[in-house]
C-alpha cells in the first residue's frame, strides 16, 4: 500500500518546523531522510510571494526536500484541481524514491481535495473558463464574487471573497451546468489509492493568535513592504491572483497607513485561522494532536509506517 501522511495546521502553528524535526537531515528522529515534503500551500506555489508567505528558505529546503514551491507566476490562477495533480503526482514520484510523502499545509480545501477526491462538478469547456477570466479583469474580483452570492450564496458563505480562483471556479460550473458548486456533492470517503495518516495539529487560540502576531511582525521586520513594491514594479496589480494572498491584499486598501496595515494582516490572519479547520471537519480516521506533543506525532507516524 502507498502510505501518505498528512499533517494540517493554520497558519503560523508550527508545522512546517515539527516536519523538519522529524524527517530532515539534521533530525534526530528515527525518521531522518525519510520524507519529504509536499507542499499544501495555495500561496507559495506562486514565485516572488516569499515572505508574506512564510515561504520554506532554501536552507531549509535543503534540509528537507519541498515540492509545489515556486512553480507558477503571480499572474496564473491556480486552484485545488492543479494542486490534485500536481500533488498526486509529487506523492507517486517520492514513493518511486523509497521515501514517505509527507503533505504539509494550512488550505484545508486542497487536502481535503486531495484526500477524498474532487467533487463530481463538470468539468468546465475553455471557452466557459476564458469567458470568466475575461470578466475578471474588465470587471474585478469583488463584482464576480457579487454575482456568486446571488446563484450560489451556500458556497460564497465559505470561502475569501478575495479568493477568485475559487470565485471562477464556481462561476465556471454555474455557467456550465446551470447549478451552483455547491449542490454537488463531496466525496466522502477518503481515495483507495494511498493509505493515508491524517494528523490535525492544534494549539490553544491565544497561542496560536500570539504566533501569528509574532509571525507578522517578522514579516515586516524582513521586508515585506519591499518585497510587495518589487511585485507591483513587476506587473502585480490587486486584481493579479497572487495578490489576492492574506499579506499581500491589504497592499492595496486606499487610505491605509503601513501600522494598519500591519494590524489588518495580523486580524485577517486571525480570521483565516478559524476558517482553516472548517474544510478538515469530517475527514475519516483524522487524529487531533497538540501541536507540541511530538513523542505522541512521532508514535502515531512509527505506528502508520510499520504496518
């Protein structure tokens, strides 16, 4: 059997550190070299988008190999069905290798994609597609996402209005097929091709909502405001995809001085923080663990890996 373990947490909750401790080089677990990672990120598949979003450093990454990171300009749209393949794909490439998949990330849209499959939603024409693209750029994120919330306001309820990917995405279908995404339904049995563990990590809010503050405010001190002008210098606008990003969108509020804007990431992180868990709610066989507990991690990845 194929084994995948996945471990999801929000943002700024460790995860991608407890990873290395675990399978990198410099790890002194019994795990070390044994994994790497793909990552579940819906931001840092985008290039130039690296302190906004915490992006895995090249020193890092050579301690525990990545894959998805760096892969599209900010200019692409990219959603879960480019991450299913994508990371389905990096899954069976390290497995070829002898090594364990390990899927890390905060979107739990695309894990729980990538676990359970995709919904039975049809599958768009490039017409349909290229017709919703154009609106988006004549007409911007916030009126189609408008236009969302009057044919299918079930699924707008559940994603960033700032999200156009997903925006489009359900638009395409409801222009396709004439039904909103959210009437069809979700698989809800996990994929027979891997065995997977699913390792949801938590933190107490206060702690988590310190780490994200802290985590912010290493955002800036590293040169976030340089890195959002290096962006726009280069093509990026508000409505460019990438931009869309908690770190990045706020950028773009009129009126807002560089301290508030720092203050409305800090809050919108918050926010999507408490979102994160929702799409991770009724995964089969998921195990919530502290976040710190990593004799418990690594007893449940020792009892997974030895089946």
């Amino acid at each position: 059997m194929k084994r995948v373990i996945v471990i999801f947490a929000p943002t700024a909750c460790g995860k991608t550190a407890l990873a290395e401790n675990i399978f990198g080089k410099g790890s002194l677990s019994c795990f070390k070299g044994m994994g790497e990672v793909v990552s579940a990120d819906s931001q840092t598949v985008y290039r130039g988008l690296n302190i906004g979003t915490a992006k895995p450093s090249p020193e890092e990454m050579e301690q525990l190999p990545h894959h998805l990171i760096d892969i599209v300009s900010p200019s692409v749209q990219f959603g879960a069905g480019d991450f299913f393949d994508l990371a389905d794909a990096a899954c069976r490439e390290i497995l070829s290798r002898n090594k364990f998949p390990v899927v890390v990330g905060g979107s739990g849209f695309y894990i729980r994609n990538f676990l359970m499959g995709l919904t039975s939603a049809p599958v768009c024409s490039p017409q349909v597609r290229q017709f919703i693209k154009d609106r988006l750029a004549a007409e911007g994120g916030r009126v189609l996402y408008e236009e969302l919330c009057a044919v299918d306001p079930v699924y707008a309820a559940k994603i960033n209005p700032n999200d156009s990917s997903r925006v489009c995405r359900a638009l395409e279908v409801y222009h396709t097929s004439g039904m909103p995404l959210s009437s069809y339904k979700m698989p809800e049995t996990l994929r027979p091709d891997y065995e997977f563990l699913v390792l949801v990590l938590n933190r107490a809010r206060e702690d988590l909502y310190r780490r994200i503050d802290l985590r912010v405010d290493k955002m800036f001190e590293d040169g976030l405001e340089q890195e959002v002008a290096a962006l726009v210098k280069n093509g990026c606008t508000k409505d460019t995809p990438a931009m869309k990003a908690i770190g990045y969108s706020e950028f773009f509020l009129d009126g807002m001085t560089l301290p508030q804007i720092k203050e409305r990431i800090k809050l919108d992180s918050r926010h999507y923080a408490k979102k994160q868990y929702t799409y991770m709610k009724g995964i089969p066989g998921a195990v919530i663990v502290d976040a710190d507990d990593m004799e418990k991690i690594e007893s449940l990845i020792m009892k997974f890996c030895s089946r």
